[in-house]
C-alpha cells in the first residue's frame, strides 16, 4: 500500500523532482552505505537512533542471521535499514547509477559529495557479499562512468569512476572466491525451482495474479515438496527477488490501470 501512495506522489510532483531528484537519493546512499560500513566494523547493529530510522536489531548470532565465512572466520554481512544484505546490495547499485549522471551539472559540493558518496558506497557494496550484484555493479557503472567520459569537462571523474568500478569485481574474485563457486550451487538450484514456480503462477493467473502478499501459501502448490520452514526463508524477506513476487501479485491489472491512468493524464 505505501509503494501505491509513493507512486501517486510521484507522479502528480515528478516535473518538481526532475531537476533535484538525485538529492535524495544522495542522501540516502550516504546513510545507508555509513551505515552498512559501521554495521561491520561492530559485527552487529548500532541501534538507539538508527532503530527509529528503520534499522533492526541484529548480532551474528541472531536466528537466520547473514554471515558469510572469510578465510574461516565468520563476518556478519550489513543490513542497513533492509530485511537483506542483497536487498541493501541492489538499493546501492541502483542508486549509484541514478546519481552519478548528477555529476553533469559541475557543482563543486555536489560531485564532491558524489564521489564521496560512490566511494563510500562501493566499499559497502563489497561488505554486502551480495554475488549477484556486485557482478552487475562491475558491468553497469563502467558503462556509466563511459557516458561521463564522453564530456570532456567530466574526463578525470569518469576515468576516477571507471577505474574504482572495478575493485568490487576483483575483490570478490580474489578473497571471496568461494562465495563465487557457491553460487552454482544448491542455492542456485533452489532459486531457479522457486523462479519455476513463480512462471507456473503467472501463467495460470495471467490477469489479477494471485494477489500482493498470497505468493508464500500459493508456492507450496508449485513448488516441489520442501520442509515448509525452507519455502518460508527463501520466499519471505530472506529471498531477493522481490520482483518476481510483485509481478505475480499484480499481474495484467497493475499494467492496464497503469496504460488507464497514464493516457488519462495525457488527454487532461
């Protein structure tokens, strides 16, 4: 319900965002990439302030906890204010991407911020241990930092980009190689079942979905048998791909209010 609430306001106030829209998005890569840094630094979460901000409380030895082992020591992966570590990961990737173009405008405090903030974030991103998308990380902000290099006046802050793009790859590659092998593991096998079952849904309910939130009771009759607590982990907040969970809640509908809604804007 407050995605629906966002999405409305956004798009009544998105001519006011246009100009301004990476600010906050800056703003909230510097906290949550602080943040994710001192999570690790104190293997746990910082709590008192944080906690009203939306960070959960959280040690290594939590239940389900995410931790990763490095050379035989165990490492508890950072949070932020998310459910999941990889979710933290995507969030970074994303708006990096989103407020590096900012650096364009040639605002001195601004792109100081920017690249303050990329640093920043790239340091949490590697923390984060998320695989999948420090992979994609590596491929789309070089593409990016390329569209900056085009711009002469941009030549040295695309190259700094560019260059620092790619410690994140190397960096998992050489200590987090076997973070890497476990990717073509059992929990790549359980993923691509539940991203199975997740197609089986669409295609049985092509038009309204099976409804936000009614993925985890309607997978069980796709999915094949698992101890119900495993479906639960993977599918609940613990499991990334929340995309696939919002496309099978909504569905056609989601797309025919939003054609709906977007013409009826224009005509007005």
């Amino acid at each position: 319900m407050e995605f629906s609430f966002i999405a409305f306001y956004t798009f009544y106030n998105f001519r006011k965002f246009k100009k301004n829209f990476y600010i906050p998005l800056l703003a909230g890569l510097l906290f949550e990439s602080s943040l994710a840094v001192l999570q690790v630094l104190n293997q746990g979460s910082l709590n008192g302030i944080f906690y009203f901000l939306g960070e959960r409380f959280f040690t290594p030895e939590t239940p389900n906890i995410a931790n990763a082992s490095i050379s035989g020591q165990l490492i508890l992966r950072p949070y932020g204010t998310f459910s999941h570590p990889n979710v933290l990961a995507a969030y970074i990737v994303f708006s990096t991407i989103f407020v590096l173009p900012a650096l364009r405008m040639r605002k001195k405090k601004t792109n100081t911020l920017i690249l303050l903030s990329f640093v920043l974030s790239e340091a949490a991103l590697v923390l984060t241990l998320s695989r999948a998308s420090l992979i994609l990380y590596s491929v789309l902000i070089p593409l990016v930092s390329f569209l900056l290099i085009k711009n002469k006046k941009l030549l040295k802050e695309g190259i700094f980009i560019f260059i620092t793009s790619l410690v994140p790859l190397l960096t998992i590659f050489i200590f987090y190689n076997q973070r890497i092998l476990e990717l073509f593991g059992e929990s790549l096998s359980k993923r691509i079942d539940l991203i199975k079952a997740a197609f089986f849904m669409i295609s049985d309910n092509p038009l309204f979905g099976v409804g936000i939130g009614n993925f985890l009771p309607e997978v069980i009759k796709y999915y094949r048998p698992l101890v119900f607590f495993d479906i639960f982990f993977l599918t609940s907040g613990f499991f990334d791909h929340y995309y696939l969970t919002l496309i099978q809640g909504q569905l056609l509908f989601a797309l025919i209010t939003a054609i709906v809604w977007s013409k009826v804007d224009l005509l007005s």
